[in-house]
C-alpha cells in the first residue's frame, strides 16, 4: 500500500513524480540539509526539527516528521524548514526523496 502523501494522487501522477526525484537515504544521527530550492518527502524513518533559536546549548523539537511528511515548504510547515537556527536531524535510518520546491508546490496546490 502507498504512504498516506501519495494516496491522493492518481497513479499517472506519481509516475511523473518518480521523474523528478532524487532517493537519498540518510543514516542515524545525520543532519538533513536541503538546498534553497529543494524539498523532501519523508518515506520512511523519522525525522526531528531541532531548534536552537532560543539556546544554542540546549535546543528542542520543533516539529516531528514521519512517513508522508514533507520538509523545505514553508507554506506547508511554518517556515520551520527553512529557519536560521532549526535543523532536520534523523532519529533513525531514513529514505527520503528530494524534489524541486516548485514541483513540491505545484503537487501541493493539487491536493487542495
């Protein structure tokens, strides 16, 4: 069965969208760093928004993201994503898929 995300779209859909993606798998305990123009989806794994806004001695979780989840959208997180001192820190081995935000946006702007 597909994850949550990709049950909205038809599958001609997700045939185009496997066309414009990249599969990066990231391992436990690694930083996730996105390009400015790049956003991921969440496959599998787990994913803490650690924020060090108020202390950089001692951050907190921010956001959670799971399977299905989408990071590097500021319209879609709250501009946690991309906040000068919030970083995506993996909890467990991850798969993930990186895609351009444009594209990101558009499938968005498809969902509503």
């Amino acid at each position: 069965s597909k994850l949550r995300f990709f049950n909205r779209f038809p599958n001609e859909s997700l045939e185009l969208l496997v066309k414009k993606v990249t599969l990066k798998k990231l391992k436990k305990g690694e930083v996730l760093y996105l390009n400015k123009d790049e956003a991921v989806i969440v496959l599998t794994g787990k994913i803490h928004m650690m924020s060090y806004k108020n202390d950089l001695m001692c951050p907190h979780v921010s956001r959670l993201y799971h399977p299905g989840d989408i990071i590097g959208l500021p319209a879609i997180d709250d501009g946690w994503s991309t906040a000068e001192h919030s970083w995506p820190f993996t909890m467990e081995d991850c798969d993930l898929f990186f895609i351009s935000q444009n594209y990101m946006s558009f499938l968005w702007d498809q969902m509503k």
